[in-house]
C-alpha cells in the first residue's frame, strides 16, 4: 500500500471553534480508518485569538506534517496572515473562505474557492460556522457523514445535549452541500475495521500513560506551558491505580516532593519545562547525591529565560546533561516520536529506578501538544525494579560500595534499616565526611553503576542502507520531518542511513561506531541555535566521518523539505 | 494517629539514647541545638514511637544536621526544601511519623515560601525550627529573625534594618494547626509540648529558641528570659493571634491547637492495572 496523505489547515479568530472543528475531523478520519497528526498553533492570548487548527491525514502512520498544505479553510480571515510563515502552500493547494483572502495566501495558492463559512451558519438555527467548516472539510477529503456523526455525538450529547447534536450535524451537512460545488481532492481512504486498534493521544498524553506503566505513582505538580497536559492527564489517571498527585507551590516544591516520596520507596517523578528545569537543577543534584531515584520531564519550549512558551526548540540537551554542580552522573534520554513518549518514558522510570539516579527525559512540545492517531502502544513491559535491602542487620550500609555501584536501599519502616539519605558527601554508613578516599570512593561508585549499565538497544533508533556512506544522526521531534525526508530521498535512489538517538547521556561511542561502519559523512540536524547536540557528539562520541551541524533554531518546525535540500547540498560536495 | 503510633507498632522498651545514633554532633559547646536533640529522643521515647517508623528530614545548617544523631530514618537535603521532602514522604507514606527540622534561614528565608504552603496544606508532620536569629553555619550572618539593630551581622553592618519575621503569626495566619513556643534551654520543659505536637493531627509548628552564643553572646541571656505562657491553649485563631502579635517572644507553651483536618490526598485504586487506562484513548 503506497502511502497517500492530504494536509488540512483550518483557522479562524477568537472564539470561532477552529481547535474544536480540527479535533473533531481528526477524530473523525480517525473512526473512518486513517492515522493521522494535528498541530495547534495560537497567539499568545489564553483564550480567543487567531487560531490553526494543522491537520495531515494519511492511510499510513505518520511522524511529520509534509511541506504544503493541500488546503486552507477560513473560519474567517481575521489575523490569519500571521501564520503566513507557517502555512505554506504551493500551486497545489486551494484556499476556501469568504472574500478578503490574505494576499499571502493569494500569492501562494493555486485555486481559491470563495464560500462563507458564516453565512451558511446564519440560515441555520444555532448553526455554528465551525461546524459548516467541519463539514466542508469533511466532504473535500471523503470523511464520511457516519464518522462525523459519531464524534458529534460523542462530544456534544452529555455535556450540551440533543439539539446541539441535531444543530451540529445540520450545520455540518450544511457544509457538505456547499462544497460540492467544489472539485473533489484525491484523499487517502481506509478500512473503517482497522480503527479499532489505533489510539487518538498527545504526546503529552502518552508521557503520562508511559510513566503510569513504568509503576510512577507519586506526581508532584507546577504547571507550565507546554509540560501542563502531563500532569493535568496524570492528576485525574494516577489515583485510579491509587497514586498520588500533589499540586505543589513551585519546581523546587515539586521536585523535592517527589524526593521524599521516592525515599519513601515510591517511584515518583514531576514534569515541568525550561523554566522549571533550571530551577530545580540543585535538587536533580541532591537525587544524584543522595542516590535517590526520580523522572523529571521536560517538555522543551523556545528559550532562554520565559522565551516562546507555547512553540518548540530542542535547547534543554545542555541543561539537562551539564546543568548540575559538581561531578553528577545521571541519564537523558529523549522520546523521537508521540508513540515513543510511551516507551521512552516507561523505560525512563525503569532507568532511574534501576540506577537510583534522576532521570531527565527530554520530550517537546511539538511532540507533547500534538494529537496524532496511531496504532496502539503496547505495554513495553518495564516495571520498576529497583534494589531494596532486605532484612539489613547492623552491618547495613546505604551507600556501600558494591561491584555494580547500585547499593541495595533500605525503605522506611524496615527493621534495622535506618539511615540518613544525605546530599553532603558521605561513607558507606551515610555519615557526612569531607576525606578524600570517600569522596573518591562514592563518586567512583555513582559513574560505575550509570556507566558500567548495559542499555542495550533502546539507546538508538537506525533505520535505512547498511551501505550507506551519509547518515543523518538527530534527536527529538525533529526526527518526524527527517525521517519523512530520508525516506522520500531514498525512495529516489539516495542511500542513506538514519539515527535517531533516544539514549542521550551516558554517550554510548562503541555502539555508535557500529552503526557508522562504512559512513563518511554525518549530518546531525537539531532544532536549535547552536548545536547542542552536535557539539555534544563531538565532545563524547569518537566519530571518524565528516561532520556537519544543522542547528535550526525554533519557534518553526524543521521541515522535510528542508532537510532534503540539506542532504542534497551536502551529498554533492 | 498514624500508623506507627498504633499500639501494636510501638516499642515501649525504648529510653531516649535509644533514639540517638553514634554520629558526635559538629555544634559548638553551649549551642542551644543539644537541648532540642535532648528533647526530641525524650519525646520519641515518650511517645513509644519505634525508630524505623520514624523520619526525620532537614535542610542546611548547623541545626538541620540533627538527622544524623538519631537513630531513625533521616533525608539531610539542600538548604530550604525539607519541609518539601516532607510533604513528599508523608503523602506517599502516611503510615510514617514524619518530623521536619532545621534552622530559622533554612525554613524562613531560602525556605519561606514553602514554609507557608506547608501551614496552608496542613500535612500531618511537625515542624521544629531551631531559632538561633542567624545563620549559623555561615559564620554569622543575620537571618530573617534577627533584631533590626543587632549590629554584628557580617552581611549587614549596623543592623538590617527590617522588620524581623514573626514564625508563629505568619504559621497561624497560613493555617498551622498546632502552634507552640520552646526553648533549647530547657529541654525537658519542651518534651511534652513536641509530643503534643507529634500526636496532634495535621501541620505542627514547634518553634525553639535555641542560642547561638558564638555568633550572638547576648543569647546567653535567654536561659532566663524564657517562661512558661500564663494563658492557657486555645483554639480560637483570633484570640491566639492577639497573644502572639503582643507578647515579647519568650512566653513559652502550647500556643494555638486548631482543629482542621489534614491534607488528605483520596485515592481509591478503581481500576486493576495500567491496561485499564488505555480505553480512553481508543478512536
Ligand atoms: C542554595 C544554598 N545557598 C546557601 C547555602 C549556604 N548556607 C548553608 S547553611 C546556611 C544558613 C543556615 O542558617 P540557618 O538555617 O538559620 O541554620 P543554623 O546554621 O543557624 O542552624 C547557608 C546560607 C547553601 N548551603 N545552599
């Protein structure tokens, strides 16, 4: 089955039900069989203001939006030009709205088909222009009325009840009859009976569902833009496993909470953002120190300082690997897709509790606030285990120094077990001490456990020609479009390896060097200003091939015509 | 009651040198910090409470190495959050007795937000702070308790100049439940007070003068200045406010004892395993 796709774009000004019209056809292709991603992309008000509403819809799974929209769909114009840069279209595409089209888009577009969304919904009692945009689309694009019917219902019955399903489904079947009038679009279809395994989630959706299997069971919350949906979703699932969700006063509260409860013997993380990260940076210290096991997420948005809360960069990879004070091993890793933010973090939990270290997962917000539909995520299977000393007698020592460095640790309310867990330099016993040979002794002993830890092969995802003499090595959400762009490459006759690294700290360079056998040039490419990553991999990995950086800061997402443009130059030189 | 005060969980065998571990403390000879260790074995022993049911969590300073010398479970943290780590431990572990303890900086300066969170939130731990009117492992710097005028404050020639932070007022105001004043100069005067404050349900304030005659030799003096408060326990929040906002700082006693109910986190386990959760996200 070859892959067939088609991009969407709705957007509309405050209060015009844009994100509400996107949700529901996504949902809808969704019922109808399709797989599928939808990007939000607002202004800065909280609520109301211009609105997009991204759809692609295809019969495959998808990572990435693809360069062009195929379709713009005015709710109405206002302000819609301010999302010129991101909603490209080509001669291709068609636009769809009442008079007054941006000559941005005028410029760009191929066909433009004058029809008010607004108008339509006057002649219908309680019509909502939203809705007849709903149904526009749906008709353009072949989602059946049956789908969009389902979805309504499921939406609108409870909470507003008949009338607004009846209104809502006239307003929508409004929308189909006017866009008859209108060429049809050759649109990806589906088997309706293979919906019944996919899942429609955010990434930020399956952090929680990935912690949740990881065994996390104490969550202490702040919130913040784009790391919100994270706790939020875990706030009203955590306690139906008898966990516990804790709203505290700020990140070095929620941080430090989640170091008690993990002392208590309960796996526990928090979830925060830039601003978050740095302030608990002296606590992801005390984790380390104290041997304490804890999962922090960041979801990364523009920085530095409050920077662009609501869009997406990958420029916490230096925070997050050297942002502690003194020698503080501990792990990174990153999720490179929405499904991959379930295992990712599930693995994650499994990290920090097997190595009684903190573990920062590095997600983003294109990936935390994007909804896709996918094939459901089965359960990776990691469960916490972590060392628990059983029945200590007076010998016991929290932080002996055993063979693997991980020391077996006593949970109160063990007999014979007590100790103080400490952030000061300690012996063995845990008593504080400045000499030398245990500061040697217990730091030798923290880098052991991490370093001499087989991750096997999660720590990467490689992908396309073992024969390959380019490879492109990224990270992060940027893998989507790369993965797009390599394959629609190589499907040209282009060989070409991919590396998507999930593991980012501790560096794994013997099983890098592999994965390079034969390559000899590297293009790592990365949504920053200055080459975290890049600079990252020279510093730690051994790479003998040519290589390059692509740092592209946010707030626009990389595309996949970018990339092959940058394959393209680079292969030719 | 939490679990470890349960009849069945107790060790009625225990005398307070039981409770202290073989750690030698670094405080200095005449710091007011051996009495509050002094009293807190007494009372744990009182209290019957068996040591591996018990922890302690403290921040930074001379005072917050005080987990160390009891034979307990114990979190020496970073400076300022131990009433976080608290918080963490007592929600995820309520069958646990859960004391916070640290120095005045610690809890009301690097610490002060969380210092009114945790009177607001009302979790069911007690907080002792031991109240030296500076930093004492600094060397000597002035705290947010200290006198406006006290001159010798490395940091602050001449005086600070502000306002010195009121523990107790600010604790009733943000919701503490048990309020008390002691003294680390009169340890077995302060034994049944922590004890009461240990059993009382909800977030306990238990604040000690404890000198620091190294940094501050005026502190010697409190040794007499302290007295037992004549007014008598109350649970009228008003009445306890006009007490505290007009006495002189060295009436000692149980102050306020409120009657809130602690934070309690309900959780009811509704669904078998994770595999139940997955539902939701079906197309
Ligand atoms: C983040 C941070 N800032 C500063 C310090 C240095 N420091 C250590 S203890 C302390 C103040 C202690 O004063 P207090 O809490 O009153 O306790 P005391 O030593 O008087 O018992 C300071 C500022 C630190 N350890 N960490």
């Amino acid at each position: 089955m070859t892959e067939q796709s088609i991009s969407i774009t709705m957007t509309g000004s405050g209060g015009s039900g844009v994100m509400t019209a996107g949700n529901m056809l996504l949902d809808a292709a969704g019922r109808s069989g399709l797989f599928g991603i939808m990007t939000r992309s607002a202004g800065p008000q909280i609520r109301g203001g211009e609105a997009a509403a991204m759809l692609r819809l295809s019969n495959k799974p998808i990572l990435s939006h693809k360069d062009q929209f195929d379709i713009l769909l005015g709710i109405d114009w206002k302000n819609a030009d301010l999302f010129a840069s991101e909603i490209v279209l080509d001669n291709n595409s068609i636009t769809i709205g009442e008079t007054g089209i941006p000559q941005a888009f005028t410029e760009s577009a191929g066909r433009h088909y004058e029809l008010s969304v607004a108008e339509i919904a006057k002649q219908i009692p309680d019509g909502r222009a939203n809705m007849v945009a709903l149904g526009v689309a749906a008709k353009l694009i072949s989602i059946p009325l049956s789908a969009i019917k389902e979805v309504l219902t499921k939406s609108l019955l409870k909470q507003k009840g008949e009338g607004a399903v009846r209104s809502s489904l006239e307003a929508v079947e409004a929308g189909m009859a006017a866009a008859s009038a209108i060429p049809s679009i050759p649109a990806p279809t589906a088997d309706p009976e293979a919906a019944a395994n996919n899942w429609s989630i955010t990434g930020n959706e399956a952090c929680g569902m990935g912690a949740i299997r990881g065994g996390i069971r104490f969550v202490a919350a702040y919130p913040i833009t784009p790391a919100t949906e994270v706790l939020e979703w875990l706030a009203t699932n955590l306690p139906k496993l008898g966990g516990k969700l804790v709203q505290a006063e700020d990140e070095l509260a929620s941080i430090n909470q989640a170091i008690g409860a993990s002392f208590g013997g309960v796996p526990s993380l928090t979830a925060t953002s830039g601003p978050g990260i740095a302030l608990m940076t002296e606590s992801l210290g005390l984790s380390v120190a104290s041997e304490t096991p804890i999962v922090v997420i960041d979801v990364m948005r523009g920085g530095p300082s409050t920077g662009i809360p609501a869009k997406s960069e990958q420029s916490d990879l230096n925070i997050a690997v050297f942002g502690l004070h003194g020698d503080a091993p501990h792990v990174v890793t990153a999720p490179l897709t929405i499904a991959d933010c379930l295992m990712t973090t599930q693995w994650s939990v499994y990290l920090a509790e097997k190595l009684q270290t903190p573990t920062i997962v590095l997600s983003d917000q294109a990936l935390g606030q994007t909804r896709a539909v996918i094939p459901g995520v089965p359960d990776a299977g990691y469960e916490p285990e972590r060392a628990i000393a059983v029945n200590p007698d007076k010998t016991y020592q929290r932080y002996a120094d055993t063979e693997n460095g991980v020391s077996p640790m006593s949970l109160p309310g063990t007999e014979s077990g007590q100790y103080t867990a400490d952030g000061l330099e300690h012996t063995q016993s845990g008593r504080p001490s400045s000499k030398a040979e245990d500061h040697h002794r217990q730091m030798n002993k923290r880098l052991r456990k991490i370093k001499g830890f087989d991750f096997g092969d999660n720590w990467a995802e490689a992908s396309g020609d073992d024969d390959a003499e380019i490879a492109v090595l990224t990270w992060g959400s940027s893998f989507g479009a790369i993965s797009q762009a390599v394959e629609e490459l190589r499907q040209s006759g282009q060989k070409l390896r991919l590396i998507g690294v999930r593991l980012i700290s501790p560096a794994q360079p013997e099983r890098m060097k592999k994965l390079l056998n034969n390559v000899k040039k590297v293009l790592v490419i990365e949504q920053n200003h200055s080459g975290q990553f890049y600079h990252y991999l020279k510093a730690y990995y051994d790479l003998d091939a040519e290589i390059k950086s692509i740092a592209i800061p946010g707030p626009l997402p990389i595309l996949p015509s970018q990339v092959r443009q940058y394959l393209r130059d680079w292969s030719q030189i | 009651m939490n679990l470890s005060m349960k009849t069945e969980n107790t060790c009625p065998s225990l005398v307070a040198k039981d409770y202290r571990s073989d750690t030698k403390p670094v405080w200095c000879p005449g710091c007011g910090d051996f009495g509050v260790l002094l009293s807190l074995t007494k009372s744990l022993a009182e209290l019957q409470l068996n040591p591996k049911n018990v922890a302690v969590i403290s921040g930074i300073g001379c005072s917050s190495r005080i987990p160390a010398y009891l034979n307990t479970f114990g979190f020496h943290g970073v400076h300022g959050r131990a009433l976080t780590i608290g918080t963490g431990l007592k929600v995820a572990r309520p069958d646990l007795t859960v004391i916070v303890a640290g120095g005045d900086g610690d809890g009301f300066s690097i610490g002060g937000n969380h210092f009114l969170h945790a009177c607001r939130r009302n979790v069911d731990m007690t907080y002792i702070v031991m109240d030296n009117e500076l930093y004492g492992m600094t060397k000597g710097q002035a705290s947010p308790t200290s006198a406006p005028d006290w001159e010798y404050g490395k940091l602050t020639p001449g005086g600070t100049h502000m306002k010195p932070f009121h523990p107790l007022v600010v604790g009733l105001a943000s919701g503490a439940n048990f309020i008390a004043r002691v003294s680390g100069t009169n340890p077995n005067g302060a034994v049944p007070i922590i004890s009461e404050a240990i059993r009382h349900p909800g977030f306990s304030l238990v604040h000690v003068l404890s000198p620091c005659i190294t940094f501050n030799r005026e502190q010697l003096e409190w040794k007499k200045m302290v007295r037992d408060a004549v007014v008598p326990t109350t649970n009228d929040a008003g009445k306890a406010a006009r007490y505290l906002m007009s006495d002189d700082g060295f009436n000692l006693g149980i102050l306020f004892k409120g009657d809130r109910l602690p934070y309690d986190l309900k959780s009811e386990k509704t669904v078998d395993g994770p595999a139940d959760l997955e539902a939701q996200f079906s197309v």
